[in-house]
C-alpha cells in the first residue's frame, strides 16, 4: 500500500465530495468512499459519475442509463424480477447452505454530469429513503455500514463485508495521504 495506488488516487480525488456529502447528510466520511469504491472498481467502473449504482427507480426524474449488473435473488422466477435484459441466471449456495441464484442482467442506473452530482445524489438517496433511517443512528462508518445493508441497499449477501473491507482500504489510507476526516 502507498500513496499512489488506485486506491490512494481514488480517496485524493474524491475526499472532498465524501466530506461535503457527510456535513450535508451526516453520512461518516470512510462509509461514503468505501461505498463509492466498492460500487465503482475505486472509480474504473462509473459510467457517467454513477459511483454509487443507484438503480434509477420509476419516481427518477433525472438523467439515466441502462448498463450490465447482477442481482442475488432466492429464486429464478423471471415473472417476479423484472429487467431490460436477463443474460443469465446461475444457481450457488450461500455461506449457510442456502441455494440462491445470481442474475446478470440490465438495467436502468442513474447518471449525473458531475462526481460531485453523483456524491450529493447519493446522500440525498440514503437520507431520504426511511428504511436507511436506523443507519443515521451510526457515526461509526462499519456500523453505519452494517445497517445500510441490513435494510437491503444490495442484493449480494456478503455486502456488508465487501464494504467493510473498503472502509478498512479508507482508513488505512488516510493517515498515509495527510488527509483527517473532519470532527
């Protein structure tokens, strides 16, 4: 680990959405470029500033984009999950035993101008949404964490730890690139 690897890059260029996104919200600041890392490949995959991967529901009013993604469902019944296109579906068993099926399909994802759209719109999604409620509960970026994802903000079973780990790549980082998160 140093200070220019993509990861490094990634928390330089986009520390200060994350703050601006956390005085605005209340987000913690290593939760916010934990959960835009996880989501964009550190920023390789945010087609149109969409680091966050916000599905562009029916009340979106704002510009949007149909791109590749997977879904994990307990179930292969296409006429309960409806996409623009399914490529395939693959049957697994999760860490309990469980058969669950991983969808990669289309579908509709919004997009933004600007990163710091894309940042603030993400706030907004958490803060207005009232099952993310519990999560603003939380300062500590793993707890908060632990209850975006208890309340379904992705279909993968094993979300909460893949974000974990990110915020770990955060804050392991941040002494590392001279960079406080603000009290």
């Amino acid at each position: 680990m140093n200070a220019t690897d993509k990861i490094s890059t990634f928390i330089k260029l986009y520390f200060g959405a994350a703050v601006k996104s956390w005085r605005e919200t209340g987000q913690p600041v290593t939760f916010v470029l934990g959960d835009a890392g996880l989501e964009s490949d550190w920023g390789n995959k945010a087609p149109q500033n969409a680091f966050f991967g916000i599905k562009a529901g029916r009340g979106w009013m704002g510009k949007k984009q149909q791109l590749p993604t997977q879904e994990v469902f307990p179930d292969n019944n296409r006429s309960l999950h409806k996409f623009p296109a399914v490529h395939r579906i693959v049957e697994f068993t999760d860490p309990h035993g469980k058969t669950m099926y991983r969808w990669y399909v289309d579908d509709w994802f919004r997009a933004y101008d600007t990163a710091a759209e894309g940042f603030a719109d993400h706030g907004r999604f958490l803060l207005e949404n009232p099952r993310y409620a519990p999560a603003f509960d939380h300062s500590d970026a793993h707890e908060f964490a632990t209850a975006i994802a208890a309340a379904g903000y992705a279909t993968e079973p094993t979300y909460a730890k893949l974000l974990h780990d990110c915020i770990d790549s955060v804050e392991n980082r941040l002494p590392l690139l001279g960079l406080t998160v603000p009290a």
